[in-house]
C-alpha cells in the first residue's frame, strides 16, 4: 500500500487596518465681526460698545472666541450683558467664548468703556476658533472690524482775519465756545498769548471766569490790530480750572500790510513846494467805546496807535480829573492801566471818561471812552 501524501490548502487572512477612532469631519463656518456704538461721545462719560460674532454658514461654529484689545483713548469700565458664553478681561484684552454658534446665528458681548480724554477711539474687536480643531473659516477678511468713535470735549470756532494794515484795528470777529464734555468747566482770564498776543484784541467777553454748563456756549470777541509786517500768530488757551477736561488751545493767525502813504497834495511849482503831509499820521482807536468796572479794580483800555508815541490816560469826573497814567504806546495793540485809585480821596461809583492822548513829535490825538464805575 502506498503511502499517500495528504495536502491540506493554506487559508490566507486579509486584515482591513481601521484606525481606533475615526477621525472627525471638517466643518465649514464663515465668522464674520461687527460692532455697535455711537459715533461721537462727550469727553468723561462712559458708552457702550457692542462686539458681535455671527455665522453666516453653512456649518455650525464651535469654539468661536473674541477678542478685543482697549484701545489707547479709552479704558474699560464693565460688563454690561452677554447672549452667551462668558467673558473675561485682563489689562487692556477682553477675551469672550461664545462656544458654538449655530449656522445663521449671532452672540453679542455688551461692555461700557471709558472717554476720559478728545480724540478719536480705534476699536477693532476680532473673531476666530480657539482652540482650532477641523473648523475651517472660508473668508477670514470678515473676522475683524474697525470702528472710530469721537470722543468731543471743548471746542471753539475759528476767527478769521482779513488782512489789515500796520497799527489799525480791524473789525471784531466773535468766538463761540462750546462745552461738548459730559462736565461743567470753568474757565479763569482769557486772554492771547505767544508771541504776537499784543496784536489781537481780547474785548469784554462771556467765558472770562465763566462756568460752562455741559452743551453751553460763551462768545469771545477779537479783534487784529497787527504791530508788524507780514504772518502774525498768537493763541488762546481755554484752560478747565477744574474737573478731568483737557484744555482747549484757539490758534490765531493774522497778515499786516503797509500803511497807505498819503503825500498830501502837490505844492505850486517853484524853488519850494508846499510841503505835504506827514508819510504817517498818529491815529488812535480805542478797542470799545464803553468800560464797565468794579470800583477799586484795576481799569485796562486796549488801544491802537499808527506810531510810536508818549502817552497820558486821564480819568475824568465831568471836568475834574480825578487822576492821570503816562506810558508808551507802540505800533499796533496797546493796553494801559488804571489801578482804580486816586490822590486825596475815594473813588466813588458812577459814570466816568477815559482821555487818552497820544503825542509823536508834533502829532497829537485823542481818544475817549466811556468808564462806569460799580
């Protein structure tokens, strides 16, 4: 018997690799930011400001987080609301975790913020997935926003000054002031300074030692009497005597030109003509036609002069003189002062005239203003 050799078939097994977990599927949302707040807010009052994350699709968003840098004009004050998730602010970054946002919905954070100085506010709040995992944002441009706010304190119309001639008074031009702060400011003297103040007429005015209410007004009139040639500049600083406002600074720019030079009239023809007159001629002219003091203050006529002369202030009761200054005036804007007193006696309440005569060379005029005393 022979030996017959059994032939068992080998069996091949095909293993299928699967992983042990399946991995997740990528998702498509499209964050987009945007805010809400007013566009102009008064200096010292805190605002709300609203950052909004939405998710225009198709997916739902999961993980959406905003994040929001304080800007350098402003501070924050405190939450206000917030549709969902939570929030949270450390220094100048808020950081808010909306958590999912479903395909078409939106989450709002609420916030108040701090105004404390004029400017402009630059907020640009963003949006994204954090921690990102398959979520994939198709327009990123979207994901951040900028919004200016403008934050306004005190303000002042600009005066404008026609050109005028060396040494006279142009017309008076009326700064409005306006307090657009949320607080009541003071302010003390008002008067031009730098370096051609003496050229610009500071006249009786509403915001000398004024209180501004919020949204109120005061007028200040000025008027050009440059003492030079050519660009003259000064300013106004309008200076809170108190609060958190910041001050305010007016700039004032003027352009003097040449006197007319009146040569008179031709003199007959001869050895010697009739001489004509003076190249310049002394003028005065007196800033206001009327004064109103307090007794016993100080007393201050602002005046221009065409020359360089000597000048006397006599300070008349009817036809006594109750007492006399002597100064210089120089061209163009001049003040001169009275200390409210006089020699061997009081100074008594009612209606008084300011004489101020000028004298260059052989050139003398006058000029007279109104004083009541009370």
């Amino acid at each position: 018997m022979s030996l017959r050799r059994l032939l068992l078939p080998t069996v091949v097994l095909a293993m299928l690799a699967v992983p042990a977990s399946a991995s997740a599927a990528t998702t498509s949302s499209d964050l987009a930011m945007s805010t809400t707040a007013s566009a102009t807010v008064p200096e010292g009052q805190n605002f709300d400001f609203t950052i909004t994350a939405t998710n225009n699709g198709p997916d739902d968003a999961q993980n959406v987080q905003a994040v929001f840098t304080i800007p350098a004009n402003s501070s924050f004050a405190s939450f206000v609301s917030i549709t969902q998730g939570s929030a949270s602010q450390s220094g100048d970054t808020v950081t808010t975790n909306f958590g999912t946002i479903a395909n078409g919905n939106s989450a709002s954070l609420t916030m108040s913020l701090a105004s404390p100085h004029r400017g402009t506010i630059e907020a640009t709040p963003s949006v994204s997935f954090n921690p990102v995992g398959s979520e994939v944002d198709p327009d990123p441009a979207n994901n951040s926003v900028r919004t200016d706010i403008v934050v306004t304190g005190i303000t002042a119309s600009a005066p404008s000054f026609a050109d005028q001639p060396l040494g006279t008074l142009g017309p008076a031009q009326t700064v409005t002031v306006t307090n657009k702060s949320s607080q009541s400011v003071s302010f003390g003297v008002l008067a031009p300074t730098g370096a051609d103040a003496f050229d610009f007429l500071s006249l009786a005015n509403t915001c000398a030692n004024a209180t501004l209410a919020a949204g109120a007004t005061c007028t200040l009139p000025l008027r050009f009497a440059p003492a030079d040639l050519g660009a003259r500049t000064a300013q106004i600083d309008f200076a809170p005597a108190s609060g958190t406002i910041d001050p305010f600074e007016l700039d004032l720019t003027g352009n003097g030109l040449p006197l007319p030079v009146d040569t008179g009239p031709q003199g007959a023809q001869g050895p010697q003509g009739v001489q004509g007159k003076p190249a310049f001629k002394l003028v005065l002219a007196s800033a206001v036609k009327r004064v109103l003091a307090r007794l016993g203050s100080t007393v201050t006529l602002t005046y221009a002069s065409t020359l360089n002369a000597h000048v006397v202030l006599d300070v008349l009761k009817g036809h006594k003189r109750v007492a006399r200054i002597k100064g210089r005036a120089r061209r163009g804007a001049n003040r001169i002062q009275w200390n409210g007193r006089r020699h061997g006696g009081a100074i008594r309440p009612g209606h008084y005239v300011l004489r101020l005569t000028a004298t260059n060379g052989h050139q003398t005029t006058t000029v007279t203003v109104q004083l009541t005393l009370h």
